[in-house]
C-alpha cells in the first residue's frame, strides 16, 4: 500500500499542531525502513511547467551538466550526504556548507528520467492539478525505492539557485523535505527543521538540514562509521581519474559513476577496482559515464561501504581545444577552423577532424605531432611543432570543409597513445591566395582516451 507523505504550505495548516508529539526527546519522526546500497539512485523527470522552476541556466562547477529543477533537486538529496560534497559549494543560501547528514548515507545522482516512472524507481517530477494544498508528497514505502511528485497548481516553483522571489516557493527547499521522507523520515515538531510538517513561502529554510534531521538521518542509517570510505578529491588526466580519499579496500572496490542517458536508473559500476594503500583508486572512466558524481564503494553491504559522492565529469575526457590562429584565405576571411565530431576513445576508433572554411576541393592533408608551435608559415600559422606526422593527401569538398575519420588500428594513426595530447592541423593549397599559394588552419588539441 501506498502511503503519501506529504508537505502542505504554513498557510494552509496554520501551523504543525496537527502532529501528535514524539514521545522522545528527539522531535524527529522514522517512517520505517531505509534505502539499501541498490536504492541510493535517484533521477528527476523535468516535466516541470513553470517557467520559474527552469530558468536557472547557470552551470555549477559542482553539479556538472545540471541546470533548473534538475540542479535544485541534486542539491537537495546531497544535503543529506554524509559530507560535504565536493568543497561544499553549490547553493549560495550554505556557502561551503552543502552535506550536512554526518551519517552511513550517500545517494548517487543519476541524471534526467525519460518519464514519472512507478512508485519505487526513485524519480522525481511534477504532477497536474493540486490536492487541498498539498505542495508534494512522496510515495513509501521506501524499502523498495520512492517516487516525489510536486503539483503543478500547489505553488508557483523557483528552482532559484538563490532566495525565491515574492510568492514562489522554493524546489530545492521542498525537495530536501520530500527527501527526508525519502529517507525514511517523518515530520518533526522542532522549530526550523526541515521536517517540519510545513514550509513558509518564499523561504529557502528547508534546503539545510537542522540538527534534528541530522539526528534523524543518523538514528536510521548510523552515524558515519570510521571505517566509510572517504573521498577528498578527484583529478581527471584525459580519460584517467584519481580519485584521493580513505579507507579504500586494497581489491574489490566498486566505483560508481552517473550513467549517460540512464533508462534504468542504476549507477553505473566499475568493479574489481584496486587501490594504492587505500588512500587512491586510478581507473579509466567508461564511456558510458556522464557527468554526475562518483562514489566508491569497498566490498560488504553495509550502508557504510558506500563512500561519499565526488562530483566529475568525464564524458569523453578532457575536450578537444582549439588553439593557435587561423589566417585568411581566398575562400574566407575568417580562415579554415579546426573542429571534430565522434568519441576521443582510442578504442571506439571513430574521431573525425573536420575543418571549415577551406577553399572548395582544395588539396589538403592534416599532420599531427606531441608538441604545439606558433610560427609564420606559407599565408598562414605552423601551430604543430617537430616531430611531425602526415596524414593522406586529399581534397576539400566542394562546400568548402575538409574531414578525416582517424583509424587507430593502422599506421600512421596507430601510433597516437591514450593520455598523451596530439596537436593537430590542415595545410592547404590555396594558389588564389596569392603569396605562398598555400595556408594553415588554427590547431586543435586532442587527448585521447584508452
Ligand atoms: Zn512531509
């Protein structure tokens, strides 16, 4: 059975009297049950209407590849972490301060759903109409996996990222609340908790977890164990991740990451992960990972196997960057650009140089070497210094771009290894240039992955 746990506006109620008193000290309240390590995935589904609840576009370096109700709903659910996530920042209302639960708990954020999904597949979205003045509910019991709504009509929402403006209220605020319930908390009776029955519009409160909650999180899930793995920081070379932390298990560790267009909502998982003296894991991140977060988790099924959450965004590596300077050509007066499409996986063997702006069908070849230059040369730039490697000899289309699909599986190609940057560039004939009758694109700079 489906038990609606809900949060209803200050007004509405006219205060939280309603709720009969907890008969210990602790005002915080337990629904019963808790999230096991297969239930720490959560998604939301952006069916939200507002304009208000979407118009955050600004990108946090801490939440990559979130923007609008998505972002306020992954803060939400990391203030109940057991630390603080990444250094904390995010959310201008607890600079430095967002992961305050301190205990066994650490949920996975797993990116966009495609819909609502059932009551237990842990996503959260928006729900026509609206119910006596609910705001939202979330639908228990929890043991296997959760599902929010918020309704469309309850309130005007604002995913802010700061305070809310006059009569709005706060997604981020609510949705912590919500997924305290989530959680497998109750309401509180404490002043100022967020597990107080009701929320103040306009009031961003909610968003931090008061000493009562924290209690509450900690009583259900432990107080974070000695032993918890611990991440402190994540360095991205390429494809190649070092993650920097504590008590990680020297064989068997799991590395959990956030899996790019997630139709499952389960993390995606690296296993049989070594570390060096339990204090660094180095590992490639798969293609398959988006940007999100990573946990690691060490052998057992306790809820204190499960590290942190670290915020990284390995899609494809460190992207490909321009460099260097194009110069202009008889067919365009910006010059011929470097630009690329496919994966910069060595193994997915499918990167394509492309340029534009080349002179139609002109002759061409791209050269690639390991060290950058900035030199005059022909009507244009050298930016690839020795050693240098040529690629074939061909011709622009009569569109003016110039592409080449590399194959990594034979020469000269074969050569390029992973982690190292490879600086590419176009030479060109260009007789109608006048001058040297031949010029050079801007470069472009490649780290390829394994
Ligand atoms: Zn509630």
């Amino acid at each position: 059975m489906q038990h609606a746990r809900f949060l209803v506006p200050l007004a509405v109620l006219g205060g939280a009297a309603f709720l009969a008193l907890p008969t210990r000290t602790e005002a915080y309240t337990t629904i019963g049950g808790s999230l096991g390590l297969a239930q720490r995935d959560f998604r939301v589904f952006n069916n939200f209407t507002d304009p208000t609840a979407n118009d955050n576009t600004t990108p946090d370096a801490n939440f990559p590849g979130a923007t609008g109700v998505a972002l306020a709903m992954w803060k939400a659910n990391l203030e109940w972490g057991s630390r603080l996530h990444g250094n904390g920042n995010g959310d201008p209302t607890q600079p430095g301060g967002l992961g305050s639960g301190g205990a066994n708990f650490d949920p996975s954020w797993q990116g966009l759903a495609t819909g609502v999904g059932g009551t237990n597949d842990n996503i959260i979205s928006e729900l026509s109409g609206s119910s006596g003045g609910t705001l939202a509910y979330c639908e228990t019991p929890i043991q296997d996996g959760w599902r929010i709504r918020f309704y469309q009509d309850a309130a005007n929402w604002s995913d802010g990222p700061g305070s809310t403006a006059g009569g709005q209220y706060d997604l981020q605020g609510v949705g912590t609340h919500e997924l305290g319930h989530a959680l497998g908390l109750g309401h509180s009776t404490v002043s100022g908790a967020t597990m107080q029955a009701v929320a103040t519009v306009n009031g961003v409160n909610e968003r931090t977890i008061n000493a009562d909650d924290i209690a509450g999180v900690q009583a259900i899930y432990g107080v974070a164990a000695a032993t918890k793995p611990i991440i402190t920081n994540v360095v991205q070379s390429g494809c190649s991740l070092t993650i920097t932390g504590s008590n990680f298990a020297p064989t068997g560790n799991e590395v959990w990451f956030t899996r790019l267009n997630n139709a499952s909502g389960d993390p995606l998982k690296v296993t049989n992960v070594t570390s060096v003296g339990g204090t660094s894991i180095t590992l490639t991140a798969p293609t398959a990972a988006g940007p999100g977060d990573l946990l690691v988790k060490i052998p057992g099924s306790a809820n204190s196997a499960l590290s942190n959450a670290w915020p990284v965004s390995p899609q494809g590596g460190t992207a490909p960057q321009s460099y260097c300077q194009a110069a202009p050509n008889s067919y365009d007066i910006f010059g011929a650009t470097m630009a690329y499409s496919g994966s910069t996986s060595l193994a997915t063997n499918n990167f394509t140089l492309v340029t534009n702006g080349v002179p139609p069908n002109a002759a061409c070849l791209y050269f690639f070497g390991p060290n950058q230059a900035f030199a005059p040369f022909g009507n244009g730039y050298r930016c690839v210094g020795n050693p240098t490697t040529r690629l074939p000899i061909m011709n622009a289309s009569p569109f003016g771009d110039a592409a080449l699909t590399l194959n990594f599986t034979t020469s000269p190609a074969s050569t390029i290894p992973a982690n190292s940057p490879r600086n590419f560039q176009l030479w060109y004939r260009n007789p109608a240039g006048g001058g040297a009758g031949f010029n050079l694109s801007d470069g472009l700079q490649v780290v390829f992955c394994p």
